[in-house]
C-alpha cells in the first residue's frame, strides 16, 4: 500500500511541474552527472584578507602545474589516476607557497566524495549534491573555497584572470555529459525568473523520481 501511495504521489507531482512535457529524461540526475566530473575547491585556513589572498596564491601555483598534466585527460578514471600520481608534487607546491609567502600552516590533501551546495561555473550550476573532488585544505580550512571543474578540464582556461571561458565551458561540458544530462545543469536558458524557479526545482524532480523507483 505505501509503495502505491507512493507511485500516486509522484505522479501527481510530476504532473504538478509539467514534468510530461520536458525533454529531459529521469536518466538525467545529479547522480549521473556527478559521476563524470571531478571538482577542485582549494579551502582557505580562514576568512581574513591574508588568508583568502594566499589560498589564492596557492590555487595559481597549483593549476599551473596540473594544466599540462591534465589539460589532454579522456576521461575522470585518467584524470583520477593523474592526481592521485601526482599528490605529492602538489602538496610540495602548496608548502612551498605558504612558507615563501610567511605562514607555517599545515596543508593537506584529498581526493574524496563530497556533500556540496548548489555552485555555478559560468554557464554551468551544479545541483547540490554528492561529488568527486580534489581538495587542498589549507590549515584549518575555515576559510572560503575557491572552486573549478577539474574534469573536464575547465580549471585551466586562463587561470591568470580567473575568468570563465564560456564558450569552451560550454563545448566541454557537452563532451562529457549527455543532452538531457546538460540540459540539467545548462542556466543559459532561462529568460525570466520563473523559467529559473522551474530550472532549479527541475533537479528536485528527477532526483524525487529516481528515489520512488528504487522503492520498487
């Protein structure tokens, strides 16, 4: 009786958002997409000026060196085998900028799955949820984050300026996920703002539908 209580219910909510008439299909969840991407936030030791000045310091000197090592990765299997290959240099490229730049802060590593917010890149906004990352935790990692994608590689399109190369953004995303999986985390296309309420509550209904399913 739950399970059908359950099954009504969703489609009523389906229904509800018009979910019929969307392209996009349940295959496509934050789930499916954050299962081809890899994150990269660089957290600072806290929320001073000194601090998030240096955690950036530490982000360019990083990403200089992981751009040649990453730049032509296929796929998140190759770019995880590459970081992990590399974790060492980093860490020695991490302590090095925080000695040269005064501190004595510790600094670590990790490469892990973990609970983020909702974040946008440019034309990208990732739904909150459960995601690969690469993270560089400097001292008490109190601090604001600084964040990319990693793969694709999205973190290395002129990190000097720190801007966001839409275009490229855009075609390498395509690259990885798949239409409907884009069409997920695609912001470029609402025009008023309740096509974006619609955007953002899009993510809560196929999340919703994929969790009633695994009930049958």
């Amino acid at each position: 009786m739950k399970k059908i209580i359950l099954f009504i219910l969703s489609v009523f909510i389906l229904i509800g958002f018009g979910f019929s008439s969307s392209s996009t299909s349940v295959s496509a969840s934050q789930e499916s997409i954050s299962n081809k991407i890899i994150r990269f936030h660089v957290i600072a030791n806290s929320d001073t000026d000194a601090d998030q000045a240096l955690k950036l310091k530490v982000r360019d000197g990083i990403l200089s060196y992981l751009s040649l090592k990453l730049k032509d990765s296929k796929s998140i299997e190759e770019s995880k085998t590459i970081l992990k290959n590399n974790d060492a240099a980093v860490l020695k490229i991490a302590k090095q900028i925080i000695k040269e730049n005064g501190y004595s802060y510790k600094v670590i590593s990790d490469l892990s799955r973990e609970n983020f917010p909702v974040k946008s890149y440019g034309p990208i906004t990732l739904p909150q949820g459960n995601y690969q990352a690469y993270r560089i935790i400097i001292g008490s990692g109190k601090g604001r984050n600084w964040w990319c994608v990693m793969f694709p590689p999205l973190c290395f399109v002129d990190i000097t300026k720190s801007q966001v190369a839409i275009s490229k953004t855009q075609a390498d995303m395509k690259k990885v996920l798949t239409d409907d999986e884009y069409s997920l985390v695609d912001n470029t296309v609402p025009s008023t703002e309740k096509e974006k309420d619609t955007y953002v509550i899009k993510f809560k209904v196929v999340e919703l539908f994929d969790e009633i399913f695994k009930l049958f």
